[in-house]
C-alpha cells in the first residue's frame, strides 16, 4: 500500500482515542466496555482481540465481522452477552475472515459504516496468512 501513512500516538485520556483513529484494536481481558459507542467515529474499524465485555451499544451499530463462525458464535462472550441481551443476533454477523479477504465480498457500505472484527484467536488464521504470504512472493 504505497502512500499509506501510520501513525501511532498516546492521548491523555482513553476516551479521547477511538474518536481520533481509523482503526481501533483492543486487547485486553477486561470485564466492563473498554470503549463506548459514542466515543467511536463513523468510518472506524474496531478489531477485537481477547476475551472481554464489548459495549452494546457499539456492537448494535455496526457491521459484523468474525474470523469463523464456527469458532466464535455460541463460544466468545463478545459475541454471546450481546446476543443474550439482544443488542444483536447470531444474523448480524456478515461475514468471516475468508469473506473479507476476498475481493468480491462486501464491503464497507457506506463509508461511514463502523466496522467491528471478531478474532476468536485459532491456528488456521496463521495458516490463512502464511498461505497467502507463500502465494504473494511467487507471484
């Protein structure tokens, strides 16, 4: 991706970050939201990594991605405590990893659609990466 700039930074308060960039990661095992809904910009993609308790709110407004279904409905609380409490359902799930990574998939629709990315964590997601990486330098 010529041209792509990152830039990584610190803010003095949590609340101030997810407002501030494109893409945000948590990592964390923590028992309450890390980031509320209201923090987070229209066009952010939120990546969510770990076990813990994602905000209702966030998940009911965006579009749904997992690395598996299999590996994350009925198994990852991120996903089950907002089923439970019906902020989503198993059906506001969009898609997995195979389907982002294919070009002819879904995209974000519209550019303002806040994208939020399970990783239920498993060996075949190395195996998908290091297959592709094979596949990119024999070409």
């Amino acid at each position: 991706m010529s041209g792509v700039k990152a830039e990584l930074g610190t803010v003095p308060h949590l609340q101030d970050a997810p407002g501030q960039a494109d893409i945000v990661s948590l990592a964390t095992m923590a028992w309450q939201p890390v980031i509320i809904s209201d923090w987070v910009r229209p066009g952010t993609r939120v990546d969510l990594i770990g076990a813990f308790k994602v905000d209702d709110a966030l998940m009911a407004k965006t579009a749904l991605f997992v690395d598996s279904r299999e590996t994350t409905l009925g198994h990852m609380g991120e996903l089950m405590i907002p089923v439970a409490s019906g902020a989503i359902t198993v059906e506001s799930v969009l898609g997995n990893l195979y389907d982002l990574v294919r070009r002819d998939t879904r995209r974000r629709q519209p550019p303002v659609e806040i994208t939020v990315f399970k990783n239920g964590g498993g060996a075949h997601l190395d195996l998908m990466i290091a297959s592709y990486i094979a596949r990119a330098m024999t070409v």
